[in-house]
C-alpha cells in the first residue's frame, strides 16, 4: 500500500515526482513529507531530518524513523508506455543509467531522483504481474 524514499530537499523532490514523473500529490506537511498516488500504492517522501524527531505531544504516535543513503523504488510501466516514459525522463535532463531487458524480455529503465534514489520503470511481466 506504501512505499517509502528520503530526500531532504523536499522541494526539489515534489517537483520531480509531480512534474516529471506525473505522480498526483496528495498532501504535503511542510519540510517533513510529501505523500503522492501512484496507482495503487501511495509513494511516501520523508525528510530523514524531520522524521528522526520524536513524535510532538498530541500527534500520532508514528515512531521516529529515516534512512541514510540511496533507496530504490521500482514503478510498474505496461512495455508499450515506456518509450513515452523514457522520452519523458530525457525531455527534463533526467540522466538514463540503464535500458536493458531481462533474461526474460522484460524491459527496465533505471534513472536517479534529484536526491540519488535509484528508480526503475519496469514492464510487469518482469515479476509476472501480467
């Protein structure tokens, strides 16, 4: 249902996921995290600065958490849309680390968001999740 990457210029990444990659943002709270649609998964971008910060008197008692380094995060994209993805990608000056296919003819495409998540565009019969 979630997913979750950590990016502390939050600004740079809402306009990555909402602009480029034309996820649907469903909320922000300022400099702590932006949450977006992604079908049916809700991709979740925390600032680790914020979030390693104990939980404030009256809030949710959601436990402090953050991660150091790149994350991964790989996106179901139907083989037929992931040229247009691709061209997409290139359009914004997002840098192509990999296009290949996989032993079983699955395509991915691999590229980085501004804050060095590594992210995968996938057909998915990669998985077989025909």
């Amino acid at each position: 249902m979630e997913a979750a990457l950590y990016a502390d210029d939050l600004d740079a990444a809402e306009h990555f996921y909402e602009t480029v990659l034309g996820l649907e943002k469903i909320a922000r709270q300022g400099n702590r995290h932006i949450f977006f649609r992604c079908g049916q998964t809700i991709v979740l971008i925390f600032n680790p600065t914020e979030t390693r910060q104990p939980a404030p008197a009256g809030s949710l008692p959601v436990p402090s958490h953050g991660a150091n380094g790149a994350g991964h995060l790989c996106f179901k994209v139907a083989g037929e849309e992931i040229a247009s993805v691709l061209a997409r990608l290139q359009h914004a000056g997002v840098k192509i680390e990999s296009d290949f296919r996989w032993p079983n003819g699955a395509r991915s495409i691999y590229f980085r968001d501004p804050a060095g998540n590594s992210l995968e565009c996938a057909e998915p019969k990669l998985w077989n999740l025909d």
